[in-house]
C-alpha cells in the first residue's frame, strides 16, 4: 500500500494565520495538525508515503518528517495541481499497488481497516462518517449497496442519510494508473466513478475534527485539552501566571501574573507580564504587550484580527 498525504492547499479559509504558520504545520499539543492523518498512513502500513507541497513548503515538510513515518517522500508543486492532480504527478514515487490517500489539514482517529477490506484493483473507497452538520460541508449518499449515490451541496434537499467524507480514500492500482494528468480535481474522478458503479464509501468509526478556519483550529485544541491547559517543555511560564483552558507552545512565554484562558499560544508568541487574552490565538514573533487584554482575537506579527 502507497500512502498520499495532500498537504499543498493554499490555506485561504485559515487566513491570515496561515501567512504565518501553513496549515498543516500548525501546532496540536506539540504534534503538527498533519501528524494525525501521517499516522493513518503509517499505521496502514504505507510504504512508501509522498507529501506534496506548495505554500510555506520548507515548513510543511519540516513538520511532516517531525512527525516521523516510514520512507517519506515529497513532491513540490510551485503551481497547485488539484487532488487528484496531485496523486498523478506523485505516481513515479509510488511502488506497484494500491494508494491510500490522506486529507493533512483535519485531525481525526479512525479505524480505517473497513475502507481497505471493500478495496478492489478497479474501485475507489471513501470513508465516511454519519454527517454532524450537512448544512455547513457537503454531503455523501449511498445506496444500499455501498456504492455512493450522490454527493450533495451543503444545505441541499434530497432523500438518503447523509455522510461526511473524512478526508481518507483508498484507491486501487488501476484507478491510480487512470488519475488524468494534472491539473485534475479528485471531483471529477469521483463523477466518473460514480457513472461506472465503481466508487464505494463505508462508514468508520472514530473521531473527526476539522481545522478550516482559526476559530475552528482554536476549538480544535479546546477540545483535545477537555478543560485543561497544556504546555510544552520548551515554553517559559512565569510564577503567577494564570493558565486555564488554553495550550502554550514551544518557544512561547507567559509573564508573571498574565491571564490565558480559552486560547493557544504558539509559533513562538508571548505574552507580557499582567496582560490578559481569552479565547485567543496568538502565534508568531509576537508579544501582547504589558497590561493590555484581548478577547476573541487573532494576534500576529501583522496586527490582530476578529478571530473567525
């Protein structure tokens, strides 16, 4: 089994955060976000695994050996190439065999043992989750059968349970020797698959949590903290300070009698003696200044933003 991590998006929902820091390299309790789905992949038993690249892509690739895996491999694309343009331009690393194929910029822990069971030469596999809010992402359907149906528009009426696609797909050979040349979106493969009968989706377990946004990457974190705060061992955190709710990266400072609640600090941020931030995210060469509060903010290097 080969092993795809498509991690060349351009970030543009996670803006203006991902100017500092690309998506997939942003920091979750010390790990990387890309490090979930890199794990997948390994767990599968992928060798060996490309990592494609565009914005920010020495960090990308730094994140993604941090994160460790088996035969790592990288592939550039200074202009973006799509999904499944991406897979195509990967093939020359590729051993014979089927491809599993990983979103990087979603955390997730999943059982991905029953979309490979239903993996054939000739067919594609998506994973797929009962959907938790088919009026904010797009939906899946399926047949009976387990060949999908449709794929619906967010908010769009139509009958059937609806799914979410967790970003995880498997793909056989020969699908993967047929991925047009790129440019190419994953979309269209899919449509084509779909007219043919040869695209399935299974329902796995486990948890999904997507990162498209700042706010949603922040709620990301609160949640994996369950109400406790974390810190790095290579951040500084002055007697007096107050943490409550909130994650501190590495290279990051809190100053004596500093409040942090509901909020991460990372890419090296600090923030001042006496000063305050709830449900923050603050990141990069930056330092909330001495005595000054923020609440529902962005702060960087470049300013600080409504935090969306």
């Amino acid at each position: 089994m080969n092993g795809m991590l498509l991690a060349a998006g351009r970030g543009e929902r996670m803006e203006p955060l991902s100017t500092v820091v690309a998506k997939p390299a942003l920091e979750v309790l010390g790990r990387p976000l890309l490090a979930s789905a890199l794990e997948h992949l390994v767990r599968a038993g992928c060798r060996p695994i490309v990592v494609n690249l565009h914005r920010h892509p020495e960090q990308v690739e730094a994140a993604a050996r941090a994160a460790g895996g088996a035969a790592l491999r990288f592939s550039r694309e200074p202009e973006l190439l799509g999904g499944a343009g991406g897979v195509a331009a990967a093939r020359a690393h590729f051993a014979p065999g089927p491809v599993l194929v990983a979103n990087a910029d979603t955390w997730s822990d999943l059982d991905l043992a029953p979309v490979l069971g239903e993996l054939a030469l000739d067919n594609a596999v998506l994973a797929l989750l009962p959907h938790p809010d088919p009026g904010r992402w797009g939906s899946v359907v399926l047949e009976p059968s387990g060949h999908v149906a449709a794929f619906l528009a967010p908010g769009a009426a139509g009958p059937g349970e609806r799914f979410l696609f967790t970003g995880f797909q498997a793909l056989g050979e020969e699908i993967v020797r047929g991925l047009p040349d790129p440019p190419a979106e994953m979309g269209e493969v899919w449509r084509a698959l779909l007219r043919r009968r040869k695209l399935l989706g299974v329902r796995v377990q486990g948890r999904w949590r997507e990162a498209g946004s700042p706010e949603a990457y922040r709620a990301l974190v609160a949640g994996l903290l369950g109400g406790g705060s974390w810190v790095d061992p290579g951040a500084r955190i002055a007697p007096g300070a107050e943490l409550t709710a909130s994650a501190i990266g590495a290279g990051c400072r809190v100053g004596a009698a500093a409040t942090v609640r509901d909020s991460v600090v990372t890419a090296g941020a600090s923030i001042a003696a006496g000063s305050e931030v709830r449900r923050c995210i603050v990141a990069g060469a930056v330092t909330v200044p001495r005595g000054s509060s923020h609440e529902d903010a962005l702060v960087l290097p470049s300013g600080c933003f409504p935090l969306r």
